[in-house]
C-alpha cells in the first residue's frame, strides 16, 4: 500500500506542476519560440487568434517531456511554421492556411527538419494548403540518418489544396502517418505538374495507416497523361527511392482510397526500397491499381487489397 500512495503522490505533483500559457500577438508580431521559453515539461502553450506574421521558427526547444501548443478552435492560423531542432512538442487543433508568398516561390505549411528534432506530434488539425508547396514537410538535411528527425507522428488531420505533395516526406526515422484525410490538391487545369498525397524518398521505418484519401470535388475535369496540355498522372501513396535514397522498413495498411482517378492510388518503386507490407487497403472508384516497381528488395509483400466500384 505504502508504494501505491508513493506512486499517487508522484503522479499528482506532476499533473498540478503542470501549467498553461497565453501567447497573444502585439505590435511586434510576437514570436512561439519566445512564448514557450516559459514552458516546461508537461506545460501548453495556447495561442490567442491574431497576426504573427508570415513565418514562424520554433528552433532548439528542447523541453525534457511533452509540451503542447495549442490553437483556438477552427481559427485560422496563417503562418508558415518551421520547427528545426525541437523534441518532445505536439501541436493541436491547428487550422492553418499558409499565407502567399510573393516571390512565387511557395513553402511548406509545416516544415519539420534538423538531426536534434524528435518526438514531434501534429494532431486533431486542418492545413488549407492552397498557397502552400507541401501541407506538411519532414526533410533530412543530408543523406545520414542520425541527421534526419526522428518518432514524428502526424494524426487526425486534414490536408488538401496544395502545390506539390501533400505530406511529403525526405529524410526521416520512424514515421507514423495515420487517421488523416488528405484530398484534392489544387492542381491548377492545363499544367503538367506532379501532384500526390504521401510522397516517401528517404525514411527509415515509415508506417501509413488508416487514412483516407480521396480526390472527388474536381476529378471529371482531370485527364491522364494524354494531349499536349495534359497533367501528369497522380499517386496516392509514392515510395520512391534510388539506391542512395533508402527506404528501410515500411507498412500501408488499411488506408482508403475514394476516386482517385487522377492517377495510381499506391506506388512502391525505387532499388532503394528494402523491406515492408502492403496489406488490407481500399480502393474505390480508381482508375488505376497498386503498382511495384521491377527492381525492389525481396522483402516486399503485398496482400489482402480490395479494389472496388460503387457503380
């Protein structure tokens, strides 16, 4: 008994040391990074609806265990967010609309990047991508891994409308995207732009799971590959390496796939490509079925797919 009530005492002074925080923008357009300098271990961080500005750097916050920044409910967040050498950070409820940038030359929503960024959570949130080149963007700096992030988890959340991938993935250990929508990119008509939802060059161990991802609002206006103005075809989910672009370890389990008729809903291809499942996904209405490139590792599976017509 006596270990019991240690355990308890210990779990209610952390829960009651545990904080909230206001960041509310002024004049100066107020930075996150210098709102959650006060934050610690357990903490949140709530930003007040506002303007901060085209861009913000969340750079070296390194917190010894969870820290939560969190946004007003269905309050449109429109900066770029950079987060480079953070651990142990979840951003929720965001709904984000990446601002436009004037040099026509487009950023990510959310990019993730640095060799000391780990243990990075999006959640519960919604990036209107139509200004920006990737919704969300996890990059290595080189091609080592002990440079790329590390145990990022993107989950709930709802991407669409952007320039380039949607989720797009270049350098990173353990990866887990799941219970997302990712759908209609905004594809501009007449252009040959390459389009997709989850694009994977470069990860060790990457898991997709249980999302859906659809291409509806807009598809009977969409071709393939085909008159001189035509768009190039479309992939769902792309892994796609060289032999210096590793892909270590990967899974696509039981992710839906609803009219995506621009092009192939699942792609796995690359010399690069080592070890990994693809098992129990949906396809529905598509036009196109799962392909596997010829020059693939032998650890390669694929099996219990279902593709299906609702006509």
């Amino acid at each position: 008994m006596k270990h019991y009530r240690l355990l308890l005492g210990l779990c209610l002074s952390q829960i009651c040391t545990a904080a909230t925080y206001t960041v509310t923008p002024d004049s100066n357009v107020a930075t996150i990074r210098n709102a959650l300098n006060a934050c610690s271990a357990g903490d949140s961080l709530i930003l007040s609806p506002g303007d901060y500005g085209d861009q913000q750097y969340i750079g070296n916050f390194q917190p010894e265990g969870e820290v939560t920044i969190q946004f007003p409910s269905q309050t449109w967040f429109e900066s770029v967010l950079q987060l480079v050498d953070c651990q142990n950070l979840t951003i929720k409820s965001l709904w984000q609309r990446p601002p436009v940038n004037a040099s026509n030359n487009p950023q990510p929503g959310i990019r993730i990047t640095g060799g000391d960024t780990q243990n990075i959570r999006i959640t519960e949130s919604r990036i209107d991508g139509q200004n920006a080149k990737n919704a969300i963007e996890i990059t290595g700096s080189t091609e080592l891994p002990e440079n790329w992030p590390s145990f990022i988890s993107i989950e709930q959340v709802e991407a669409f409308g952007t320039q380039d991938d949607i989720i797009r993935v270049n350098g990173a250990n353990h990866i887990v995207i799941k219970d997302c929508h990712l759908h209609d990119p905004a594809i501009p008509q007449n252009t040959t732009q390459h389009i997709d939802a989850i694009q994977v060059i470069r990860a060790r161990t990457i898991y997709i799971h249980d999302n859906w991802i659809t291409f509806t609002d807009s598809s009977a206006s969409y071709q393939r590959n085909e008159g001189t103005n035509a768009l190039n075809p479309h992939q769902g989910i792309i892994l796609s390496t060289t032999a210096n672009q590793t892909i270590s370890h990967f899974e696509i389990r039981r992710n839906h796939f609803v009219e995506w008729t621009p092009g192939t809903p699942i792609i796995v291809s690359g010399s690069g490509v080592s070890e990994g499942i693809v098992y129990g996904n949906q396809l529905l209405d598509c036009i196109d079925y799962i392909v596997f490139g010829d020059t693939l590792g032998s650890n390669i599976r694929d099996f219990a797919n279902t593709t299906e017509s609702s006509q």
